[in-house]
C-alpha cells in the first residue's frame, strides 16, 4: 500500500528557511515522478514543483522558481523540499505527491496527508 | 488567477447529471492531457481522470472526462450527496514548462 508522509512544516518568520521531507513506502520510489503541491487555506490546489525519477529534471512554478529546490534520496525513500526566503504568501498545507507511472506529467495518484508551513512574523 | 477557468460553483440534485468545465489555451489543454481532481471536504485530492478521459482502479464509471480543442470536461451522473466536494483540472503547459491547476469548482447537490 502506497504511503507518504510529510513533515518539517511549522511556523517560521518571513524570510527565514524550512525543509520538508517526505517518507514514501510501499512501492518502488526510485521509478516515480515525485511532485509538491500546496494549498493555501481556504484555497485551491497550487502546483509547486517536480522531480523526475532520477533528479535529472526538476521543474518548479514560477512563484517559488529561485527560492525553493525540489529533491530526493532514492536510497532512502525519500522527497526534499527546501524553502528559503519564505513569505507570507508561502503559508499553506503542503503534500508530497506520486505521479501516475507514463507521460502524464500532471497526473498524481497517490497524496500524502501534507504538512502546514506557516510564515508569520 | 487560474491558467486554466473553471465555474465556481454548479450545482444539481441527486440523481442527476452535472458537467464541470475547464478552459485554457493550445500550450496546455490544447496539446496535453487532462486530469481531474475530486477533493472532498477536509480531506486529500483524490485522481478521477487522467489521460483525458480514463479512470483510475476504483472509481466509479459515473465519472467520466471528455477533451475538445482548448476545453476540458468532467461529467458526473447519477449524482450523490456524498459526490459534494471540490473538483480540480490538471494538465502540462508547454509554454511556461509547469503543471497547472484550475481554481476549482464547487459541487453542490441540492
């Protein structure tokens, strides 16, 4: 059974940096696109960034882009999301998220329960 | 504001059928898949449709999805109160190289 389980949020004062780490189980990680993805509250679903399969290709949405890097640890079952220069408009919940195996860059099957950042001075 | 256009909201009663659109340009719907997202309250997105039209194992064949041109469409028949949630559309855009999502759309059964 496929699981992933988010941690690292908290709150944390503007500008500062946090690290998001994700523990997936229950499948072969090492062949998945990993995403984040982030929900700002009472908000919709905002795509923030993905990683291929083999770090080779990482795309981020144009609001984190120089501010956030996406990675992973396929030895350790493992997805990376560090933030730096956080603000205010960053707070929401975020979840670690699977990729469908194929070419459907946007398809995501599998979600974890996410972890809440909130950057609040 | 959303690359891609959803309504707000659309409701219905049970029983019936309701579609949800989504808009967006030949850089995204145009020329990639679709997918389609059902988040019920309180709890994490769940894949309906991905590929334009297919469903994951396990849900149900009262959903369906539908592509033409530049807009997509999530059908729902048969319409549950349990169906009342937020429904979100996904796809690749070419252009600005990112996954985009729509805003969302509120269901309502009535």
């Amino acid at each position: 059974q496929v699981h992933l389980v988010e941690s690292g949020g908290g709150v944390v004062q503007p500008g500062r940096s946090l690290r998001l780490s994700c523990a997936a189980s229950g499948f072969d990680f090492s062949n998945y696109v990993m995403h984040w993805v982030r929900q700002a509250p009472g908000k919709g679903l905002e795509w923030v960034a993905l990683i291929s399969f083999d770090s080779t290709i990482k795309y981020y949405a144009d609001s984190v882009k120089g501010r956030f890097t996406i990675s992973r640890d396929n030895s350790n079952n493992s997805l990376y999301l560090e933030m730096n220069s956080l603000r205010t408009e960053d707070t929401a919940l975020y979840y670690c998220a699977r990729a469908i195996l194929g070419e459907s860059l946007d398809a995501i099957d599998h979600w974890g329960q996410g972890t809440v950042v909130t950057v609040s001075s | 504001q959303s690359v891609l256009t959803q309504p707000p909201s659309v409701s219905a009663a049970p029983g019936q059928m309701v579609t949800i659109s989504c808009s967006g340009t030949s850089s995204n719907i145009g020329n990639n898949y679709v997918s389609w997202y059902q988040q019920l309250p309180g709890t994490v997105p769940k894949l309906l449709i991905f590929d334009d039209n297919k469903r994951p194992s396990g849900i149900p064949d009262r959903f369906s999805g539908s592509k033409s041109g530049t807009s997509a469409t999530l059908g729902i028949t048969g319409l549950q109160t349990g169906d009342e949630a937020d429904y979100y559309c996904a796809t690749w855009d070419s252009r600005l190289i990112v996954v985009v999502f729509g805003g969302g759309t509120k269901l309502t059964v009535l």
